[in-house]
C-alpha cells in the first residue's frame, strides 16, 4: 500500500534527509502552435566550459523566462496574468475527457485551489519555471538543485542507485544519466498534489517524468520534460523551453518563505495572533 504524501513540513524534512549532501522570452516560450522541433540537436557540438569528469558544467544558478508559471498552454493576458507562447510541444495537453473537464474545474477554482497557493512545494517539472532562480550543484555521483521557492530542494543520483520503492515526494525520487552532452533525469514517486501551473493542469500519482538537459553554450541550456500518466492523459507529451545562466555580480539565492506571507495573509487582521 502506497504510503500518503506528507505535509510541506513532514517533507521538507525528507527532502533533507533524500539530497544528503520582447526576444529571451519568445525565444523561450515561442512554437506551442504549430508543433516545432526541440530548441537544439541533442548531437550539436557543445564548447561551453566542463567540469573535470569533462561533463559539461551546469553549476550555478539558473532561471527560465516566460509564462509557464502561470499557464503552460498558450494563453491571452488576464488580471496579474501576462500574455504567453505555450510550452507543450503540439500546443494543446491530450487530456482524457474526464481530465480535461477536471483540468477545467480547477481553472475556475484556481486562485484558491493552486497548491502553490497553500504554499506546498512545486513539484517537478514546475520547479523548473516558477519566477525564480535555482542553483545547480554538479558532482561526478548526484547533482543538487536548490530552488528559492519555499526551500525546495532535489538531489538527483547519478550512481546507478535505483529508485526507492512506496514513497512519494513533493519533489519526487530521480536518478540520472549522461548521454553525451545532454543530462538525463528520470523521476518518480511524485504523488498527485501537484500541478503543472497556475492555470490548473494536474496529473496523477502515476506521473513520471524524464526531463533533459542540453546546454546549448555557457549561458543555455534547452530543457524539456516528457510527462507520462496513463490515468490522466491520452499519451505522454512533452514541453520545453530555454534555461538562463544568471550571470550578476554576486548572485545567491535569497529567501522566500512562503508559509510567513501566508500567516501574514490569515493573522494581519488579528493583529498578528492566531
């Protein structure tokens, strides 16, 4: 029996016990409709700087630019929301009927109803494009990433560990691999509490995802994740945009503790009691 996804402090917890240890834009977001190709050749020469194991080096913090935060799919401008290219490849998620009409019941309920809004953790791949920067920590066996958001954090094991059995993680169990130039993560155990964006776009407890990592030059990286979830989805279907090397003077990670806007927003009015 699959054992219950924990609370944000339960798994912040054992997520620290799991790591031990108008052109940028377009560019990033542009192509949902009609269908494109992935943004690089994953058999392109890459002649960015490499770590001594001659991997190509990924350390540093990170950041994508666009829209997919607040929607994946291509989406007109609305209040507190801008105008965005989507980022499915073919343009529109393959939703089962009974999803689709679900994926449309938490579009209505969404400014209450986005886990993001409780401030639980992002999940993967959302992690990945919130408006915040992360910070990738390279090393021969396990790659760490630190995101701003709430403190989430993720180790992915490149030491042929398998993958941990009737669990389930905010930010998933991932292993990975090399293939060439281009890191490979395949993650699971993700649960259901997640959704994909702000705009509603959910899946199930069978959700894996294998997400890839091509850097384009010492700056870029193209990035895509392949989501498979045969309770939620027709097939698996990707998405995919450019990742920013952040490159100020002095750049670190601050903090973003999502759960004091959050007492604030509940207590303002009791005058900071509960």
């Amino acid at each position: 029996m699959k054992k219950p996804i924990a609370t944000i402090g339960a798994a912040t917890s054992l997520a620290l016990l799991t790591i031990g240890m108008g052109a940028g834009l377009a560019q990033a977001q542009r192509g949902a409709t009609p269908p494109r190709a992935s943004a690089v050749d994953p058999a392109s020469t890459y002649n960015g700087p490499r770590t001594p194991d001659r991997k190509p080096d990924l350390n540093g913090i990170w950041q994508a630019l666009g829209t997919a935060h607040w929607n994946i799919e291509a989406h007109s401008a609305s209040e507190g929301v801008p105008a965005g290219f989507g980022v499915v490849e073919g343009g529109t998620i393959p939703y089962q009927p009974w999803a689709l009409a679900k994926r449309n019941e938490n579009f209505q309920n969404r400014l209450m109803a986005d886990p993001l809004r409780k401030c639980y953790m992002p999940g993967v791949p959302r992690a990945m494009y919130l408006p915040f920067p992360f910070e990738i920590t390279q090393t021969p066996n396990h790659i760490g990433i630190a995101y701003e958001f709430a403190h989430a954090t993720r180790t992915i094991f490149l030491d042929g560990t398998a993958h941990l059995d009737d669990l389930d993680f905010w930010m998933g169990d991932a292993r990975g691999k090399w293939q060439g130039d281009t890191l490979v993560v395949d993650t699971v155990s993700l649960g259901d509490k997640t959704w994909f964006d702000g705009a509603g776009n959910f899946h199930s407890d069978a959700l894996k995802v294998v997400e890839r990592f091509t850097p384009m030059d010492a700056t870029h990286v193209n990035y895509e994740a392949t989501i498979d979830d045969a309770k939620v989805f027709t097939r698996p279907w990707k998405l995919s945009m450019i990742i920013y090397r952040r490159l100020e003077k002095n750049l670190e990670l601050l903090d973003y503790e999502c759960a004091e806007h959050v007492y604030e927003k509940l207590f303002k009015k009791r005058g900071g009691q509960p």
